[in-house]
C-alpha cells in the first residue's frame, strides 16, 4: 500500500469516526465552518458601502447595458421617442406609434387587461372609463373619456404611448410595468374599455 492510499483511508476513517462523536440532534445547526460566505453582510439601498470606491451601495448601470425587460421601443425600425408631446412630434414618430400593434392576446389576456384596468386606471377613469373616478370628485381634473370619439379615433399604439409615457395630468407608467403588462391595459385591446363588455 503506498503512502498516498494510506492517508486516503486514514481520512477515510477520521471522518467516518467524526461522524459518529458529532452531535447526533438533527434538530440542531452543524458548526459553520465560514459563516460570512453563507451570511453576507446586507447594505440598504442608500447605506454606505465600504466595497466601492465612492462609498454608495446604490449602482449606476453599466454604460451599454439595458435592464431585464425595458428594451427600448422600437416600431418599423424606428427608436420611439417617449418624451416628446404627441403634437410635437414628427411625422415617422406618429407613423410608427401609429403602426404599433400589440402582440396577439387571447381571452385570458384580456381578463388580465380587465383585471389591471380596474386596478389601476379606474382611480381618475372610472370603472366605465368616463372619466368619472373617485379623484375626479376630490379636485383633480376629470381625463378624457375613454368612451368617447377622440379615444375611439385613436390606434393601440396612440394608447400604448400615452400608458407608456403619460399625457397631461396622466403619469408614465413606464417603469411600472412590463411591455405586454401595458398592452394588457390598453381599453383598445379588449374593446376600448370595460364599458363595451
């Protein structure tokens, strides 16, 4: 037997006999042997971090990256601008808002749009899309109706933009949800709103 093949089965035996001394109490934690690689340290969004040179926890993306689910939009090879008002806008911008259409859905996407319109929207739009919403009734002026001939006129991609980047008294919801969450929500995708159900 060489050297190597008898510390093999020494190590073999000093841990099967180990295993026997130990603690036989399943019930209780086995000794850590490095606690900090299986518990690291917590840092709070906006604590101080002694890892960074500039001290913040909170990290800039890195320059080129874009984040898991906010591609930039995109329609008929045209970057959309969602900062700009629609009336300013130029020509291809409107053309390609105008030319973008929501990925197919079917019934349970639309209960989902359903579900995330009365969630969501109804506060200033109402449950019938009028306009007519519980802060409506507390000083905030009252949004188009989405029953009306003006939302009617307008394509999903008109709708999913003002979701996307707001108008008016209307909010972005850019970040608060996903592409297809938003298509979701749009009143054109299941009718123009729940008030033609």
């Amino acid at each position: 037997m060489t050297n190597l093949q008898k510390a093999l089965v020494s190590a073999i035996v000093v841990v099967a006999a180990l295993n026997f001394v130990g603690d036989s109490d399943l019930r209780r934690r086995n000794y850590e042997v490095m606690p900090e690689m299986f518990y690291s340290v917590p840092y709070g969004s906006f604590d101080a971090n002694p890892n960074f040179a500039d001290g913040k926890t909170a990290r800039a993306p890195v320059a080129g990256t874009i984040a898991y689910g906010f591609a930039p939009l995109t329609s008929d090879g045209v970057l959309l601008d969602t900062t700009t008002e629609w009336k300013q806008l130029k020509g291809d911008q409107q053309s390609a808002w105008n030319a973008l259409t929501a990925p197919e859905q079917h019934e349970n996407d639309l209960a989902r749009g359903r579900e995330i319109f009365s969630r969501v929207c109804t506060a200033c739009h109402g449950p019938g899309g009028a306009g007519d919403g519980k802060v409506t009734k507390r000083g905030v002026p009252p949004p188009p109706s989405l029953a009306g001939d003006g939302a009617k006129a307008m394509s999903d991609g008109q709708l999913f933009r003002i979701i996307t980047a707001g108008q008016g008294n209307m909010a972005q919801c850019l970040s608060q949800g996903s592409r297809p969450r938003r298509h979701r929500a749009q009143p054109g995708r299941w009718s123009r709103g729940p008030h033609r159900e």
